[in-house]
C-alpha cells in the first residue's frame, strides 16, 4: 500500500465510527450530533428498521439485494434516531478503500513476446491448455476500477459500475485493466496472455479515477457478483479497517459458491520504505477474511517481494512484483505497463482457479480451493507459513517423488489382520501413502498406521507403503514381509469323569470328579439348573445356599486356556428334607431322662392324681424350681405382599409389601430353586437372566433370630428378545437436477414413514459398511405378510395419527401421503381435511417468494415473521437444522443437503449442491419448538407459537 493511501485511510480512520446494536439499544463512539451529513451503511432487522432508514435518512444511496441493509445519507440527529432504533441490527461508516499496488511503469518498446514473461513462465498455464483448458464458460468478476473494453487484447462479457459519478464500467484508471490482463488477455501474438484466456470477464467498477473506492461500492459489487452467479472474483484492494458488514458480504458470496480471491496487502513496509518486522502481521480487509484467498507476491527468484504482508491468513502466493499486462495510458488508449504488488499476485490465482473450475465442473468453491493447494511448491519454512502460505502456485509438471517413509514396522498381528506403522517423510509437497498387500494396493492412508484385515491365517504377506506427493508422483516406497497367527484354539477340553454325590443335606450338596488330562485345561465352570454359581480348579465342590427337598441339576464344565467350554456333566440332585430344631433334650423312652411322663409319678413332678407328687396340693412335698431361660421364637414372619413385576428380556424387576411383623429384618429371593440374594428393602431386580424364559420366583421373610418363612411365589416369563430391523434397500437415486432429499427426520416426533427419496447405493448393513448376509442363527417364526396398505388408506391412516400427535412433522408426511394419491377426487376431498387440519395446528403460511435465483439464500426474520420483539434474537440452542427447521420440495420430500445457518438474527437456507433445482417450488418450514428471545444476553426464551412456513419458487 502507498504512503498516500495509508494517509487517506489514517484520516478516514480518525474520524469514523463504528456502531453496533446491543441487548439493551445500539451503542456508538463519539458524539453523533457533531459534524456534517455522512455516508453509512445499515443492516435492518425487520421491515420496520428498513422503513426507519427511508424515513430517518437525506437520501437511501442504495438498497442490497442479498444481504437485508442499505446505504444512506444522514444528518447527525438521523444518525442518533438509527442507533437508538431497535429495529436496526449494525450500523457502519461508508469506510475508503484503496487499490494494493506500487505505481505503474510504461512498458518500453520492444514488447515482449506473449508467453515469455517470467511471471507467465513460473505459472506455466499452457500445462493445463495442452489438456484443453483454457477458461472456457467460467465467469469471472474483477471488482476494481473497471476495464478498458476497447484493449484489443481485452473482451468483456460485461459488468456494472457502483461508482457515484458514472454508470460505465470502462477503466479510467488502469489499474483494473492491468489485473484483467494477467487473468484473461486473449493468446493473440501481442505482448501479454492471461493465465485463462478464454473465461468470460466481468467489469465490476468500484474504484474511482484515483484508484479509491468506499465500502459501499465494494459492498455492491459484491452483491452484483451473487446476483449474477459469478464463478469467481478478484478483489485486488483493501482497507485496514475490519468491517462486520464486508464480512457478512464475503461469507455470504462464499456460502452462493463463489471463488473470492483477495490481495493480502503490500504493508509490509513503512511510508518511507523500511521493512515492518515479520512479528508484525499486516494482512488486509477483505483478503484477511477466512472466506477469502489470500495472496502474497513473489519475484522470479521465488523471494517474497518485500512490500507483501504475511501473516497466518495468507494461504497461497505467485509473481507480484515487475508484472506486464494491459494498462491504460494517459491520454485513455489501450497500452502496457509493468507493476509490483499483491495487486497483480491475486488475479494470477484466479486465472488459476478459473482453469481447474473448467476442468472439476462438479467440484465445488470449497472443493476447487482444497485442489488448487496440490499446485503449491513449498517456499521459506516448511509447511504453510505467515509468508507464501502454502506455498507459490504453479502448473509446471513435478515429476520427483517425496521421500519414502521410514520405520515401517509390524505393531500388533493376529490370525486374519496385521497391524503397522511407520514415519512420513518431511517432504512440503507429500500427500498421502498408498499401502500394498502383495502388489495390490488396498488403501490410501495420510497418516501414520494401517490396519489390514480380513487376512488368511498362517499366510505370509508381501507389504508395501509407498509415499505419494500433491502432483501424483509416488516413490517407490518401504517394504516388509510378515505372516498371520494360526487360528485360535476354538477346541474345548474333555469333560471330567467320574462325576459323583459326596453329601447332600437339606441346603446343600458335595461333588467330586476327576479332571481331564488336556494339556490347555485351566479350571471348571459350576452351574445349577444352567445358571453359572462359580469356578474351582480342583476336584470337588459344595454347593451350598439350597432349598430344601428340592430337584436340581448340577453340571461341571471343563474350561481351556483359551477360554473354550465343554458342553460339561450334569447329574441331577434332590436335597433332604428340612430338620426341625429338637424342643426337648430327653429321651422319652428313658423314664430317668424324662422330666415329664405323665404315665410315671416318680418322674412327674406335678401329677394331680398322686398328692405325694403335686407340690400344688401337697405343702411337704419337694419344691419345683422353675426353668429360668426365656422361650425360644420358632415363628416365621408373615410372607410379604406381591406388587408390581416389570420383565424385561435378559431381567426381571419385582416389588412386594414387606409384613409387619416387629423382628421383620430382611426377605431372601430366590430364583429356580437357588438362592439370588436379600434386602431388607421391597424390591429386587434379577438380571443375567435368558430371553423368553420361564422362571420360578421365591420372597422369603426372615426375622432377627433367623425364622425363615415358607416364602410367596411368582411363576414369570422374561420378555422375547429384541429382533433387529433388517435393513431396507434403498431407493434408486434421483435425478441429477434434482438436490438429494430425505424423509423426515425424527425428532421431536417420530419420523413419517413413507415418501422417501433418498439417494442410496446397493446393499443393506450397518453404518460401518456395505450389505452382505447375516451370521446364521436360529431360526425365528415368520409372520404373515400383511395385505399391502392402499394410497387411500394410507393417507387416512396418516391424517388420523396428524390429527392425534397435533405435530408439523406428522402434518407433512400427511401431505406427502395425500400428494401421492392418483384419484383427484379423493385428492381433492383429503386436501380439504388437510386444510382444517392445517388451521387447527395454526400453521402460519408467511408471504411467498417467486423468481428466486436458485443458488441465493433464503432468509427468514423471526420478528418480523411472529410480530413480537420477543424474538428479536434467536436463541441458537433451540434451532436443530433437519430436525426442526427444514426444506421440502413439492412432492413433501425434505431437501437432504439444504444447509441451514443463522445470519444478522435471520434463519438462512441455501442447497448445499450449490444451486436449488430450477422452476421448483420450496418450503422452508419452522416448527414451534425454535424459540426467540428479546434480549442477547437474557437467559429467557419464548418458543414459537406456531409453525412457520415460507413458499419460495426459483426461476
């Protein structure tokens, strides 16, 4: 940038000011009723804040078309009634901006020939000619000080001038017919040839005689360019002053798909031309946008011309410095001239990128940014650096291959995959590695690790990894040989012999056996009635926690190293009855151990028949002394009370009314006969359980001294297990035209079920993959197919479950279902009932939008929509794009790749593919859970209180 522009800029930077809309009113710098009338650009939120800049203001400049703001002329008491408006989201100064070049030298005679400039030979173009590419049908804009459309080296297709003064976009500066050149100057035989002779040029004059613009210009020519579905434009000026509504512009012209190619400044040195350290970034607007490629200059040494700002948003450079192209003399006739700076670095990039759109037609903006970065020969650090980014841009064959990796070594293997890992080389221009088995390459990998599978055991395998750089050249690459790991063991050892009842009581059993001799055995596995109790290693067992008198089957499962489990020995088991406690200590068949025969006076202390013997009728006879230990409790508890059973497939959850006995302490579960565990609470769940299974269920009361009750039962089945939905064949894809739509997704209510028209290859399976068939198992019961469901019942059914759910999602799948209908009298009578339905869920239909351009945003005001300042902001979290706010097309489909974003406190929409299909009508539609809120910083938000639905048809 030139000392002068540097004054006019530092002059326009003392004075200006720069306003924002907060949560509680606009704030601003300065004094706003000091100086004269001034130029500035407003961003409206609503029709009202718009309808205040035409009241507000001397005079309305000029009114955008994609983004909702105008520029104006105001007075100072307009411009404090614009900032305290509430209905105004930003207000800017109309800021200077200034062409990013050094001054022009006239080219002397001779000229030289057309492809024998350095900055043309280092680009090297004609590699992309000799494959056909030259430009053709990609238009590109230059908004600059416009063109020279008599230049016989020049053709224009072209253009609009957003200057004050003059509504030609003829060049009366020159430094615009220079940037023109270097991107499109026809292969004529005269002195200069562009990089893309053969684009169509578009003249976008937004520089003045003098090579300076405003902010208002820039911004008009930006809307120009999305109006007028521009590939790519070159931007070759800048500004030091940050401008949120340039941004906007930038990000929205990126977000329409276009190529935006920026000069990243030539600050790199002060007004008296001493170099700015390179800790100090000098990077310009709009270039300094990540929406923008930015350029830095090289000379035909490769060295950064040392007038280039770095900095990290520089992303690519090329020659700038003692560039010849097209010019304008001074007297207005076509001539030549040589100039430095990033000024004539940028158009050679968009030439650049004006030739690989022709050859990647499908590619988008995006896409064409990431290829152009394979075209970048790493200069100064390695990597991307603050100087040429990735590095300077050229078409010249590369034909050297990076280095090959190192340390390429097996990391872990097993029977059908080997694992590895290695180094990448440090070479600037690597890209990936393509990795070979036996020859074969099966895999890309950028990175440092790959695993092969589905390999053959005890196989040997030849393995090659083999670095790849950005042009395609690949080396040659790193080699090992390594083999599989056998098969596992999956052979489980020889069952236990001998199995045989050491001891049964009535709560348990002894087992004993003699193991197996396998060299692999490990340990037994221990089940009762096939439910796993516990593992032992040696020979014997006691099962214990039984009940009494009860049938079991006991089995003992050998078990390998590996794991692997024997089908085992089962022998069935019935436990003893119970024994009751002895009450008496004395043998009644011993009258001299019985304290209480009735049928013997000598042994009876108390026989009323014999005086001599009851101590009650008889003062003299012997003294009894009374037993001083307390009776003992052998009364069980009261058994508890079912509740509530909940099955489920692998567990059942049951809850009982303990009693209310006062020893109650605890109640013990059993489950088939053996014991699961206790709780002194009212409830259990018993899991591990087999699907669809019967299972006999036992609550036991027990009290503190251990009286155990009978126990309640419960005789359940658990829940049939879960049967996976095979996955359903996708439909055949649509039609090219046609962006890619999905069904309704599902939430907040579940998802419509038919109407689908989603873009699907062959082949079902999970997310990880592709089809194929299903491991084997057992075989299940087929149900019945089902007649088929009729167009008219289906939209019957639709309509009713709409009617019940009372959801948007439910309402259009009932459309989808009654747009399907081939009967137009049935068609008719169910719109009808769709309508009523329509009006009781109180869908709000917002003003239709015709001639839409297909590839511009769709935006939506939720204050505007709803009327209420309650939704002035949108609150961000409540918005889920496809799920609650949504794009279908006219046959009820959802519009699968709409990309849907919040902009200025609007909710936009533009197809992901770049363009929605032409003469198609569209809907945008909110649901009531996306909420507003009246403040930025209030925690309160208001969901909608209807759903929203704009109609909107591209040309």
């Amino acid at each position: 940038m030139s000392r002068s522009a540097k004054q006019i800029i530092t002059s326009v930077l003392a004075t200006s000011l720069l306003f924002f809309s907060g949560a509680t009113g606009s704030a601003y710098a300065g004094d706003p009723q000091s100086g004269t009338e001034q130029e500035i650009i407003v961003v409206y939120k609503n029709d009202a804040g718009k309808d205040a800049v035409y009241e507000e203001s001397v005079e309305v400049n000029h009114e955008f078309d994609t983004i909702p703001a105008v520029s104006a002329t105001v007075t100072p008491a307009d411009l404090k009634e614009l900032v305290n408006d509430p209905n105004i989201a930003l207000i800017e100064r109309n800021i200077t901006f200034r062409t990013t070049d050094a001054d022009f030298k006239a080219a002397s005679d001779p000229i030289p020939l057309e492809q024998s400039e350095w900055s043309f030979q280092a680009v090297r173009p004609t590699t992309m000619w000799n494959q056909g590419y030259t430009g053709t049908g990609v238009k590109v804009a230059v908004i600059d000080s416009g063109i020279l459309t008599t230049h016989p080296e020049l053709t224009v297709a072209g253009g609009i001038s957003t200057v004050d003064y003059t509504n030609d976009y003829t060049d009366d500066n020159g430094h615009g017919t220079h940037v023109a050149g270097i991107i499109a100057a026809k292969s004529n035989g005269s002195a200069r040839v562009g990089i893309a002779p053969d684009v169509q040029l578009y003249a976008v004059k937004a520089m003045d005689q003098t090579g300076n613009g405003t902010l208002q210009d820039v911004l008009e020519g930006m809307d120009w360019a999305i109006q007028n579905d521009m590939d790519i434009v070159n931007v070759s000026l800048g500004t030091d002053t940050d401008s949120t509504i340039l941004h906007n512009m930038m990000d929205q012209a990126y977000n329409a798909g276009i190529l935006i190619v920026g000069s990243a400044g030539n600050s790199q040195v002060d007004d008296y031309g001493v170099p700015v350290p390179l800790t100090t970034h000098t990077v310009n607007y709009p270039a300094k946008y990540s929406s923008v490629i930015a350029v830095a200059a090289t000379d035909r040494y490769d060295q950064r011309g040392d007038f280039s700002s770095v900095g990290e948003e520089v992303e690519v450079a090329a020659p700038g410095v003692e560039v010849l192209s097209t010019y304008v003399k001074s007297d207005g006739t076509p001539g030549y001239a040589l100039s430095n700076g990033t000024s004539q670095a940028a158009p050679h990039v968009s030439g650049m990128l004006a030739l690989l759109k022709q050859a990647h037609p499908t590619m988008s903006n995006v896409q064409l940014r990431e290829e152009l970065k394979k075209y970048a020969v790493d200069l100064g650090s390695p990597g991307r650096d603050i100087e040429f980014g990735f590095g300077a841009l050229t078409f010249a064959e590369d034909s050297t291959p990076p280095a090959d990796v190192t340390n390429l070594q097996v990391t872990n293997k097993t029977a059908d995959s080997l694992s590895f890992s290695w180094t990448n080389p440090v070479d600037s221009d690597f890209l990936t590695n393509r990795f070979y088995i036996n020859n074969v390459k099966v895999s890309e990998v950028p990175g440092t690790s790959y695993q092969a599978t589905g390999l053959t055991p005890e196989t040997s395998y030849q393995i090659s990894v083999n670095s790849v750089d950005r042009r395609g050249n690949e080396a040659s690459g790193q080699t090992l040989t390594e083999s599989t790991l056998p098969l596992p063991d999956t052979t489980p050892p020889a069952e236990v012999t001998g199995l045989k009842v050491d001891e049964v009581t009535d709560t348990s059993v002894q087992l004993s056996w003699t193991n197996p001799l396998d060299p692999d055995f490990a340990k037994l596995g221990l089940y009762v009635n096939g439910q796993s109790v516990n593992e032992t290693a040696i020979p014997s067992y006691r099962f214990e926690g039984l009940m009494p008198d009860t049938d079991y089957n006991l089995t003992v499962k050998t078990i390998d190293s590996s794991n692997n489990r024997s089908q085992g020995v089962t022998i069935p088991v019935r436990t003893l009855q119970a024994v009751a406690p002895p009450i008496d200590p004395g043998n009644p068949g011993d009258p001299s151990t019985d304290p209480g025969n009735p049928s013997d006076p000598s042994t009876n202390p108390g026989n009323p028949s014999d005086p001599s013997t009851d101590p009650g009728t008889d003062p003299s006879g012997p003294v009894v002394t009374p037993d001083p230990t307390p009776p003992v409790d052998s009364i069980a508890p009261g058994e508890v009370m079912w509740g509530a059973i909940e099955i489920m497939p692998n567990s059942i959850r049951i809850q009982w009314i303990n009693p209310a006995d006062g020893d109650f302490a605890k109640a013990k579960i059993y489950i088939n006969g053996l014991f699961a565990g206790e709780t002194s609470g009212s409830g259990y769940e018993l899991t591990g359980l087999l699907a669809d299974t019967e299972y006999t269920i036992v609550v036991k009361t027990e009290d503190h001294t251990g009286n155990l009750s009978q126990g309640a039962s419960r005789t359940v089945r658990t829940g049939p297990a879960s049967v996976p939905t095979p996955p359903v064949t996708p439909p055949a894809p649509s039609t090219p035209s046609q962006p890619d739509v999905i069904v309704i997704p599902a939430n907040p209510t579940p998802a419509p079920s038919g109407g689908s028209a989603q873009i699907g290859g062959s082949g079902g399976g999970g997310g990880d993959g592709g089809g194929g068939s299903a491991p084997s198992s057992p075989a299940l019961p087929v149900k019945p197919a089902e007649k088929a469901e009729s167009p008219v019942e289906r939209a019957a059914a639709t309509l009713e479950k709409a009617k019940t759910s009372l959801t948007l999602v439910d309402f259009i799948d009932t459309k989808l279902a009654v747009e399907a209908l081939t009967d137009t009298e049935k068609r008719r009578e169910f719109r009808e009932k769709l309508n009523e339905l329509k009006q009781e869920l109180q869908i709000r239909d917002l003003p239709a939008k015709k001639g839409i351009k297909p590839t511009v945003p769709i935006g939506i005001s939720l204050q505007v929509a709803m009327k209420n300042t309650n939704f002035k902001y949108i609150d961000l979290s409540s918005v889920k794009p496809g799920e609650n706010v949504f794009v279908i097309n006219s046959k009820g489909e959802i519009v699968k790749d709409a990309e849907i974003y919040i902009l200025w406190n609007r909710i936009f929409v533009k197809p992901g593919t770049g363009q929605f299909a032409g003469k198609e009508t569209y809907s945008l539609l909110i649901d009531k859970t996306v909420k507003g809120k009246a403040s930025l910083l209030t925690e309160v938000s208001s969901p909608l209180r209807q759903p929203l639905i704009l109609e909107f048809t591209t040309r």
